[in-house]
C-alpha cells in the first residue's frame, strides 16, 4: 500500500492539469472536500514563502511559479485599484 499523497502535492497536480474555470469550481468539492474559497486559502498557504514554498518548489518548479506570478499579478491589480484618485 503507497503512503497518501501530501497535499500540496495533490493541490500542485490539480492547478497543473489546468481545468476550464467552470469545470474546475465544480472539480474541488469532489477532489478536495472542502468548499472552492477553502481551497484557494489552502493553495495560497502552499506557496507562502516558508517550508510550504520549498515543499512546493521542489515538487512542481513550473507549476508554483505560475501560481506566484498569477498571486503577484493580482496583487499589483489590488494595489493599483486602491491607489486611484478620483
């Protein structure tokens, strides 16, 4: 019998697969059991700088930096929002 894979494993290999928006929302419950805002907290915290990062960086390199640029993209977005004046 194989160990269970970690779960930043299986969230890594999940974004990897790289499902349609629609279909993917409706692919958490199911995979994860939890709700999708769970889910996305729960990906956030794998690639929070911390062992998670290395964990996450040693398994799937491609597919974590993709997340952090994505991140980081929509905290630029959040940023330039709040800095607007009218």
């Amino acid at each position: 019998m194989t160990a269970p894979q970690p779960l930043h494993e299986r969230l890594l290999d999940f974004e990897a697969a790289r499902h349609a928006p629609y279909r993917k929302e409706a692919l958490i419950r199911p995979t994860f059991a939890c709700s999708a805002p769970r889910y996305y907290q729960q990906l956030s915290a794998i690639i929070t700088p911390g062992p998670a990062l290395a964990a996450s960086l040693a398994y799937d390199p491609t597919t974590t930096t993709r997340l952090l640029r994505l991140q980081e993209a929509r905290r630029a977005a959040r940023a330039a929002r709040t800095l607007t004046t009218d």
